[in-house]
C-alpha cells in the first residue's frame, strides 16, 4: 500500500488555543478555550508570501491548511489585548515539529500537524479596554464599528493617597492597557476631543476595583463623531425670607442674567449667556455634552441666597441625561422688608392652630414714620409682604373685615418694627374671629369724582373715578374699615354700629382735592350714625 503522505501536496496543522489561568504554560483541566484568535503559518523561506491564516473556533480550536510539501514553515499566534503569551514552552513535539520563542516550526513538511497549543494568560495587575467609533451613536459597539487611536484615557485612584493619576494614550486599534498597577479602586474617564462626543459610557467614566494580581481589560468607550446636544434649565427666584429654599409663594425673578461655561464643542461665538424670562425662568439649549458651571450675574440691590457658597451650580449633560432641569437661584433684596399672614382664629384663643386657614382679601396696612400709608391685600393663604422698604420705623396694622373681631395681636392689635438695611421681618400674625353680626346696621356711602375743570362742583364733563380707597375711623383715630370706589365712583360702608365716623379718601398720586377740601388741605366728613341709618351723598371731588 502506498503511504497517503506521498500522495498530497498540502497538509494542514491544528490545535487549540486556551486561557492559562496559571500561566504554567500546560492546558489544566477547567481552562477554556479562546475564540477568536488568529493563527498563521508563515512560509520560513519566502517572506514575500502571504502566510495562511485560520481564526479559532468557539471552544479554542483551529486548523490552518494549505502547507505546502517539502516546505518549513513557522506557526505563531496573534496574542489578543490585555494577554501574554506562556504556551507553547520551548521543545521538540516530534521528528518535523518543534515549538521555539512562543511558536512552532514545521520542517520539510510532509504530513498533517496536530496537538498545537497555544496558551496565553491576562497580563496581572493590569486596566485595559477599547475606545471606539460609535458610528450610529447608540452607546453600543456594534459589528463594524473601528476603534479610535490616539485619545487619551486616564486612571485615577478614587481613594485618597492611593498611587498618583496615569495617563494612557489609545493604539491604531483604539487599545489602551495600564500595567503594574496596584490592587484597590480607580476611575477611568477620557480626554475629550473636539467634534466628538461620548456616548459610552453613559455617564462619563468607568469605575474599576482591581483585585491583587487581577486584570480589568474589558472597559469600553465609545465616541459619535459629531456634536450631540442636551438642555439645561432652571430658575431664578425671589428668597423673600432669604432662606437659601424657594418657598411657596415666592416669585420669579426676571431680566436676570445666567451664564455657563463653554464646552470644547461649542461653536465660535456661542453665546453662553441667557435672561429670565418673566417668571424667573432660563433655559440653555443645544448644550454640547460635558460638565458646566452655572453662574449668575446678581441684580443690583440684591444678594444671593442660593446655591450656596461658592454660589454657582454643577451641572452635566451626557448620554444617560440629555437634560439638566431644576437649577435654582436665589436672591433676596437688600432693601429691607415685611412679611407675615392673616388667619382665621376659629376658637378665638389668639393662636394660629392646626387646621386653621389663612384668609384672602384683607387689607394690611403699613405706615411709616412720616405717617405715610401703603397698602397691600393678603393672597389665597392669607399671606402679605411689603418690599424695597428703606430702614426705619413702621407700624403694621389690619382692617378687620365686616363681621369678624380681631384675637391677635394683642392690643392695640399693630406691629411696630424697626427696619434695618435689608433687614426681614417676618411671621407678623394677624387673627380673626367670626362674629354675629348686629341687626339694623347703618351705612355711609358717596361718590368719587374726577373734576375735569377743577371747580369743586360735580358739573360738565366731570365722571365717576374708579379704584379709589376710601377709609372710616372712629373718634380715637382708629381705622374701622376701607373700601374702593366702582366703576362710577360710588362706595359704600355696610354693617356700621352706631357712633360717629371720620370719612376720607386716600388721594391718588399727582392729584389733589377740589371737594370737600381743597389742594393742600384735604377735607373729610365726620358723620354721626344712628341705628339702621343710611348716610348718603358724600361727595369727594379730585383733579390732576
């Protein structure tokens, strides 16, 4: 019989490439196989010849075919990121096969070649991975997609006096391994470059615990080519109470500058500044990924009050968050201020207790040295605030709605502060107490007149003059109650016990009084009620 050798003109060799786990350079039992690993065979001789190639199967396995007769040839390994080689050690296998300097010599061949192995182990003490070209942007490596060189990854140690930073630089295949590093925690993050954006990790850098001896070498990155974008918002508010906290309540502040900072792939001359707009709310859009600081530019006659020292606020936009919203910032007036609330004293006992609800609608006034009024009505939860008040002295006092009494403050029922250069006084508490109302009451009412020719006389062109505040006091100086002209002048106090009354009017600015008084010298009624009596006709005549 012939022998089968003389009879072929190639051969093919095979084998097995595996993780040495031990690095003993011998295929123990329970070290697998590794996919995916080129092998070639490479004519000794005709280095112009290109070698023979075969990629190892799912369990480790190849075969590589093609050698020719009579030929040597040398087979080596493409050893894969992140392993070094230990297989094969350096010895005879048979007559034609002998494996020197990690590889094996097949000489004169004339014959099939089996039992090759091929053994590689992780470099020890090692962080390694892959920076990538997210082709399609979806923070995936997906097949095809090529690795990008020369981009800089850096390792920091995440505990305090570990091993100082290192910095690596990716390869033409975008690999990129850090060795001899020591056991413990570090952050992998990259050097972003413009026109790109990161799209993995999702987050912008990879946390890694190296155990001793271990290896890390699966970290990806990955990059879009191009610029991706997110939003950033927020508000800038009034901190009346200058808290550092948005309170209910509390409005927004518009006009306000809001600057950030500039990303490398922010297009020249981006404008990096936004106002508020008319409820204290800002917004950056198209925002190139990365991490900014947001700062403001404080109003004249403010301070800032939020975020706290250094008063500027981080904020991200990335792959896994392409928005960044409720960014605040606070400022309270310097000029000073009073706030406080008026409540409904349901058991009369002086205190605002639980369940208690403020009351809407309430005039406050506040009355400064100089004897000068300003008003203002308490909101839905019977809040009230008067600001940009200059330091001083003022008293604070209510007008006690028909039908109720009033429990708090005690008596004489006003709250005299002393302001302070942007001082707040807050929590100022006015309490209310239902009661029945008196049968056969009286009333006082008249009209406000615009007196167009200033004659003092309700004649001509003269009209009805809407909005004008009206106010009653008893003998002792006291307000009893206030009410505003309608649409033709009119106004009207109900529910009034018997007694006697100071009527008079509130001038608006840049007016002064024709009737019953005249300019510089105001005039008011005093009107005597009896039980159930209807004072009318009172007349006060005003022109510009």
């Amino acid at each position: 019989m012939e022998d089968k050798r003389f009879c072929e003109d190639t051969f093919c060799v095979s084998g097995v490439k595996f993780e040495d786990r031990n690095g003993n350079g011998v295929r123990d039992s329970g070290e697998p196989g590794l996919p995916g690993v080129e092998i070639r065979a490479s004519d000794v001789d005709d280095t112009s010849r290109a070698p023979l190639r075969g990629l190892t199967g799912p369990d480790g396995t190849f075969q590589v075919c093609g050698l020719e007769r009579a030929t040597d040839f040398r087979i080596i390994e493409t050893v894969p990121f992140g392993y070094q080689q230990t297989a094969p050690l350096d010895r005879r296998v048979s007559r034609r096969l002998i494996a020197l300097d990690r590889g094996y010599f097949v000489e004169g061949c004339d014959d099939n070649f089996s039992g090759l192995a091929f053994g590689n182990q992780l470099i020890p003490n090692a962080i390694g991975g892959i920076k990538f070209e997210d082709l399609n942007a979806n923070g995936v490596r997906d097949p095809g997609e090529p690795g990008l060189a020369g981009f800089t990854i850096t390792l920091t140690p995440a505990t305090p006096g570990a091993p100082p930073l290192q910095t690596a630089v990716t390869d033409a295949n975008g690999n990129f391994l850090f060795t001899n590093v020591p056991p413990g925690n570090y952050v992998l993050s990259e050097t972003q470059r413009q026109g790109f954006s990161l799209t993995l990790p999702a987050l912008n850098s990879i946390p890694v615990t190296l155990a001793s001896g271990g290896s890390s070498i699966d970290n990806t990155f990955g990059n879009f080519r191009g610029v991706l974008t997110g939003t950033i918002t927020g508000t800038k508010f009034l901190d009346v109470n200058g808290n550092g906290v948005q309170d209910a309540g509390e409005p927004g502040l518009a006009g306000v500058t809001i600057t950030r900072t500039a990303s490398i792939n922010d297009p020249t001359g981006a404008n990096l500044s936004v106002v508020t707009d008319a409820a204290g709310n800002f917004t950056f859009a198209n925002v190139p990924f990365g991490n900014f600081t947001l700062t403001e530019t404080v109003p004249t006659g403010f301070v800032q009050t939020a975020p706290p020292p250094p008063g500027t606020i981080s904020a991200t936009i990335n792959f896994a968050q392409r928005s960044s919203a409720g960014n605040l910032f606070g400022n309270r007036a310097l000029t000073a201020m009073v706030s406080g609330v008026k409540f409904n004293d349901a058991n009369g006992n002086g205190t605002r207790d639980a369940g208690e609800e403020g009351m809407a609608g309430v005039t406050i006034r506040l009355t400064d040295s100089a004897n000068v009024v300003r008003t203002t009505t308490t909101d839905g939860s019977g809040s009230f605030s008067f600001t940009g008040l200059t330091p001083g002295t003022y008293v604070v006092s209510e007008v006690v709605p028909a039908g109720f009494a009033q429990t708090a403050p005690p008596a004489p029922g006003t709250f005299t502060v002393t302001l302070t250069t942007g001082q707040a006084v807050g929590n100022l508490v006015f309490g209310n107490r239902a009661v029945t109302a008196p049968t056969n009451t009286a009333s006082i009412s008249g009209r406000k007149i615009l007196d167009l020719n200033g004659n003092g006389i309700l004649d001509g062109n003269d009209r009805g003059f809407e909005g004008i505040v009206f106010e009653l006091h008893d003998t002792s100086g006291n307000l009893v109650a206030t009410t505003t002209s309608d649409a033709s002048g009119n106004f009207t106090f109900m529910n009034l016990a018997p007694g006697t009354y100071v009527l008079s009017e509130i001038l608006p600015t840049n007016f002064f009084q024709t009737f019953p008084g005249t300019q510089g010298a105001p005039g008011t009624y005093t009107i005597t009620l009896t039980e159930g009596q209807a004072a009318t006709g009172f007349l006060f005549l005003n022109k510009c």
